[in-house]
C-alpha cells in the first residue's frame, strides 16, 4: 500500500511538471543568440513592459547576435536580482611624446530614460595613467548632482605593479547609490606633467564597470595601440532595475501589481527605487507571469535524503523510511527494523541514565569553558596592558598627588559597564581615528570614552607617548582627558564629556538662524587660545593635524572645546618641521603638507582659516553645489574677495549682526591663514592676538609684525588690501591645490 502511494504521487508529480520553465509571454522570443530575454524584457511589440524594451541585431557576415538597450550591449539578464550585466565604453586621453598634442575622447553613460540605475555596491569609478587626473560627473534619479575625482601618479615604470591600484598608475573610487547617468572627462592641464614619465607614459583611462572584473596590468598604462582600438574597448558594468515606482506595501494594494505568479513574493529595491520580484523559497521561474513559478523538484539530487525515501512537496521535500523501517529522517531520527523490541524498563533506563550523563557532561563542559575562558581573558588583559606600557604609565602618573589626581588607569570592565558593553545606542560618533561612547562612570560622572582604531604596535607605541603628553595639558578649550584604559587590544581614552554638540551642529542647521557673529568670534578667539597653546605653551609642541568644525566641542554657556588629537604628532621644542605620513579630513588640508609630507604650525593654522571661512559663510568646505561649479568653499572665499565681493558670500545672519568693519577684518585674516605657502602664514599665536584685538578683548595692545618674508598686519582699510593684487594673487580652486605637486618637492 506505501509503495502504491509513492508511485501514485511521483506519476502525479511528474504529470503536473511543465517540460520547461516559460519565461516569456506565448509566442514572444526569449532569446538573441546566446543570451535569454525573460519577460518583463522582450524584443517584439506586446512582448515587453513598458521601459523593458530590447533589440537583437543579427550580423549576417558572421552570424553573430547583439541584444541591445538603445546602442548599449546586454550580455546578460539576473532575473531573480533584478539587474543587468552591459558593455559600456571608456573614456580615454593620449599623450604623443614627438608632437607633445593631447588627443581624447570622453564617453558617458546615459540610463535617464530607462528603469536601470547604475549598481553603486558592485562597480567602482575606475582611472588609469600616470600623472592624471579624471572627473566623473554624475546624476541620480531625484536628479541630484554628483561629481568625484580620481588621482593616479608615477615615479618610474617601475613603480607600475601588475593587480595594484592604490593610486600608482590606477586608482579606483565608490560611487553614491541610485545613479541613471554618469560623464568621464579628464583634467588635460594635469597630464604628463612630470618629465620622469614622459618617455613611456602613453594613454589614460577612464570607466565605471564591475569591480570583480577589472585587474590591473602594466601594460594598460605603457602599450600603444590605434586610437580606433581605445573608442571600441568595452568594460562590463552592473545595472539594478525595478518593475515599478512604488514600494511594495503601496504596489500590493494596486490593480497592476506585477508579481502576478502565485509563488512569488516582492522585494523592496535597495537604492529606494520601486519594486521587483522573485520567486517563493523552494520554487524558481518568472514571478513576472502567470504560474510563471514552478517547484523544485528537490528529489532530483540523489544525496539529499541519505539513502532514505525522497518524497517532493510544493515548495520543498521530505524525507520518509522504506516500508518495514520506523523512524523520522526529515528530523534526524535514522530509519531502524520494525521489529526491532526492547524491554521497555530497559530502554527507559537506559535513556534516563544517557539523559543524566549527558546533563552532567554538559554542565561540567559549560563550567570548564567558562573557567579557561575567564583565566584567558585575564591574560589577554595582563598582555595588553603590558603591551600598552602600563607599567611604565603608572610610574608617569603616581609620583605626585596632584597628577594622580588629574588622571586615572580605568579598568576595561569599569568601562564596559559604565557604556553597557560599548551598546550602539551608546555611540557619541565616529571618526577616522575611533568611536566615541558616552559612559557614566560609578562616582556617577558622565564622561566621552574613546575607542581607537589602532592596531600595530608601532602605533601604540606613539600613541601612548601622545597620552602621556596629553595628561599634561591643562587648558580651558582643550577637551580634558580624564585617564585611560591599557586592558584592551587598542587604549581607551576617558575625556571629558561636552553636552552641546559640536561647532558644526550648531553652524550649519538648516531652515534657521544659527550662532551669533558675537558667538562665532569669541569661540573663534576661544579654539585660536587653545592651537596656540599646543603650538607654544605646552611642554612639548603639538601638531593637532585634524582641526575642523566637528571636532571642536560646545559646553553649555557655547564655551569651545578642543577635541580628538588622535592624529596629533608632537615635536621637541626646538623643531618646526617633521616629515609624517598626510593625515587630516579632506577640505581641510593644507595643501602644502598634502603635497611634500612636511608637517609644520602653519598646517594647523590653514584648517583654522577653513574654520574662520566657515563661520563667516555658514557653507561647508566642499559641498556638492560648490564642487559642480567648480573649486570649493576656500575657492570662492578667496575669488569674492579677489573681486571685492565679500558681502555678497558672508551669511546674510552676521551681515545684520556684525559690525562691517570687524567682519572685513576677520575676512582679511583668514584669507592670510588660508595662503598656499606656510611661510606666508601667521603663527597661531600672531592669529590669536589679532583675534583678541578684534573683538576688542584687549584695548590698547598692539599689533604684532611678522619677520622675514612674512608680511605685517594691515592696519589700513579692507578696501585698500582689495586693491593691492599682490596681497589676493591667485584664485584657489581644487585643481590649483593638486597642481601643487609640480612646485613643491616631493
């Protein structure tokens, strides 16, 4: 009778299959050549969804087949991740080392008129060549403007590795979600710019593809070919595309809702763009059309049910014993005789006994893992602490009372209690240089608690000695740092916790007035006292390195506070310049450090002429509208008042509250700390000071004059200072600032 069953139900199943999937519409082709077009895509009329069209050009000299969107090549259709796999163009430049001309070509993609938008999590903007600068250019679907850049250079041929692109010879750059168009053009004033590469540096590239596919070779940058090669070169690029506008839970509730098969469930797209849809777990096809999702037949794999019966079912299978076995394999019960008896006293002994064993063996397992586990744990501490010097810590801060008492060796259990095991919820911000928590300490004081990302040793090392130099410093728009945690594989910083937000909070707010210009000097004044003070007045010099808005911190009473100095690099007293790594956040920079690795005060005091730009204006460094004009915050600082135009690019909010003349004076002095070359800077110091006769906090205190090739305050009029051009030569912009690189040394 079983077996009857069985055969009755496979005969059934094996009926009721389709002999194959439809993936199209009756009487519509689903294939051009080599590649299938399932429906919602289609080649005829009446075969397609609205925005799905296709075309297959057949070559009748060779035979071949191409499936087109517009005049771009589908190679392949994903139908269950609703995206396509298309040949795009490239865009490419080359240089004639006998002629010295320069000949192009730029491409574009251009997807606005389609339902696909470009894959931001599988291609990546990609740029070839020596000594070149490329631009991609691009727009989503709401029709927001995007633009980025990508800087590759080399020293030699030799520098050139095959499968690297880290900026030598190529570079590679993510692009924003939701993208229907993109341009790729190149900076020509950039190329072959050093004579070091001129001999074998030929051609650039420039395209937006699939990063799984794309591995760098040498010879990309030194092989010459036709130019009629480059403009027929095809790179594959990913593209994500929904069935409809809406999200599913509107699309459900609508009369053409288009997951019609009745396997089929909806996916919301990623990008925020409309809808698609797939078929249900155990079932595969086309949930585009009706029945269009069909069973697996799971049973066809032979292992699936380890020697027992295989029995498929809709949407999945079970596994059953042959006839005269008991047993339940679909849950990992084996299949055993029937006639298999026990002594039922036996059986129940015995599987109490095994029950008790098994308990006993589990419980004494858990207690032995949890014992290794906390004997391993107190060695990783006793390691770590070690490891982050805190034996010789404890020596530096224990000697005296008084530095005792402004810092503390924290244990990691104290901080992992007072942050709740560093709970997301508990997160302050993030940073390039770790995550801030906010944790209250047992004494009940709520303090910030800094997890670095460091994790080489030479690192810690240094990052130690920046702790101990740290816990000297005692300022009043300086963050205070309360002590530290050495039991964790990266140190812990306990700081003092600031309740307001940063600067950049409460300046750039949209839709309201923000800080008073009474407010933006002082704490001007306020974070210009405490740069000085690293620079000069502490034991040791320090170099901050990442001073901008977000990490200067407002108290209650709006009192500014200096924070984060995980990128500070402090020097002996008798030193103006060490050669380090670039470290910063981009639209801060200064340029001159970017571009020689020399790390000087005057670095400092550029990013705080950004942060002075940034007060005065209410606009960020680089924010998209001003990089699709071209340059950035700096550059049209610099170009208004070039152009004696200041009023018309301060914030109308300071132009109300602030004195005229005070306002030209702060413009003149962060145009002085915003200049290309540190030697024509002010020191922290001279800023300081013109700060505090500006705001008229000290009365009667005289200028100071600079020495050498700096020049001296201006004490006369805006006006004339407009007029002399030697004092606003140049207009700043983002390619002047990377152009840099041919006048400095490197």
């Amino acid at each position: 009778m079983f077996w009857l069953m069985f055969l009755l139900h496979v005969v059934l199943v094996r009926y009721t299959a389709p002999e194959g999937l439809a993936m199209g519409k009756p009487g519509c082709r689903t294939k051009c050549g080599t590649v299938d077009v399932p429906f919602p895509f289609g080649i005829e009329p009446g075969c397609f969804q609205e925005g799905f069209d296709l075309t297959c050009q057949h070559n009748a000299t060779d035979g071949t087949y191409k499936l087109l969107s517009g005049n771009v090549e589908v190679r392949e259709i994903l139908l269950p991740t609703s995206q396509v796999r298309m040949d795009t163009g490239i865009s490419w430049q080359c240089y004639d080392n006998i002629t010295r001309n320069i000949t192009y070509s730029s491409t574009e993609l251009n997807f606005k008129s389609t339902r696909f938008t470009i894959s931001h999590i599988y291609n990546k903007f990609v740029s070839i060549g020596c000594d070149t600068l490329t631009y991609n250019t691009m727009m989503d679907y709401n029709n927001y403007k995007y633009r980025t850049g990508c800087v590759s250079v080399c020293y030699s041929r030799e520098s050139l590795q095959n499968g690297t692109c880290s900026g030598i010879g190529c570079c590679v750059t993510p692009i924003p979600p939701g993208l229907n168009f993109c341009s790729f053009s190149f900076d020509t004033n950039f190329n072959s710019s050093t004579l070091s590469v001129r001999d074998f540096k030929r051609c650039s590239f420039a395209a937006l593809m699939e990063e799984d596919s794309f591995f760098f070779k040498t010879y990309y940058v030194t092989k010459v070919y036709d130019y009629s090669y480059y403009s027929n070169v095809r790179v594959p690029t990913l593209l994500d595309w929904s069935i409809s506008n809406e999200t599913c839970e509107v699309a459900q509730r609508m009369e053409n809702y288009e997951c019609v098969s009745s396997n089929s469930v909806c996916i919301d797209q990623t990008t925020g763009l409309g809808y698609s849809c797939n078929c249900s777990k155990g079932y595969h096809g086309n949930p585009y059309l009706e029945d269009g999702c069909q069973d697996i037949n799971e049973c066809a794999d032979s292992s699936i049910c380890s020697g027992s019966i295989c029995l498929n079912e809709p949407g999945g299978y079970q596994c059953l014993c042959p006839p005269g076995t008991l047993g339940d394999p679909s849950h990992g019960v084996a299949c055993y005789p029937r006639d298999h008896k026990m002594h039922i006293g036996i059986t129940i002994a015995i599987g109490g006994g095994a029950g008790a064993a098994l308990l006993i063996l589990v419980l004494a397992t858990w207690f032995l893992i949890r014992r290794l586990k906390l004997r391993r744990n107190k060695k990783l501490k006793q390691k770590f602490f070690k490891q982050n010097h805190g034996l010789l810590m404890q020596r530096l801060i224990s000697p005296t009372e008084d530095a005792s008492g402004r810092m503390k060796i924290y244990g990691l259990e104290e901080l992992e209690k007072a942050t709740n095991k560093f709970d997301q919820t508990r997160i302050l911000g993030c940073g390039g240089h770790g995550t801030v928590y906010k944790g209250i300490l047992s004494d009940l004081r709520v303090v910030a608690i800094k997890k670095s990302k460091i994790i080489k040793q030479s690192e810690i090392n240094q990052y130690m000695n920046e702790v101990v130099i740290l816990s000297q410093i005692n300022h009043r728009n300086v963050v205070k740092l309360f002590g530290c945690c050495l039991e964790a594989e990266v140190p812990l910083l306990v700081n003092e916790f600031i309740s307001n937000g940063t600067l950049s909070d409460h300046l750039h707010v949209q839709g309201r007035r923000s800080l008073q210009w009474k407010d933006r000097l002082r704490i001007a004044l306020e974070t210009a006292r405490a740069i000085s003070y690293l620079h000069s007045a502490a034991s040791m010099s320090i170099f901050h390195r990442d001073i901008k808005c977000s990490n200067i911190l407002l108290d209650d009473c709006l009192t500014a506070k200096l924070s984060d100095f995980g990128a500070s690099k402090s020097i002996e007293i008798d030193q103006t310049v060490i050669i380090t790594a670039v470290q910063g956040t981009y639209g801060y920079f200064d340029p001159e450090y970017y571009h020689t690795g020399r790390l000087t005060e005057k670095s400092d005091v550029y990013s705080f002429g950004v942060i002075l730009a940034e007060l005065l204006t209410r606009k960020k460094p680089y924010s998209i509208c001003t990089s699709l004009e071209g340059g950035g915050l700096i550059a049209h600082f610099i170009t208004a008042m070039r152009e004696n135009h200041l009023f018309d690019i301060l914030d109308s909010q300071i132009v109300e509250e602030g004195p005229r003349e005070q306002l030209e004076e702060v413009a003149v002095l962060t145009e002085k700390c915003l200049r290309l070359r540190g030697v024509e800077r002010p020191g922290m110091k001279e800023v300081e000071v013109r700060l505090e006769v500006i705001s008229g906090s000290t009365k009667g205190l005289e200028h100071p004059t600079q020495s050498g090739s700096q020049s001296s305050w201006d004490h006369t009029r805006v006006a004339n200072n407009r007029k002399s051009k030697g004092e606003i030569s140049r207009q700043y912009s983002l390619e002047e600032e990377i152009l840099l690189s041919a006048e400095f040394a490197r």
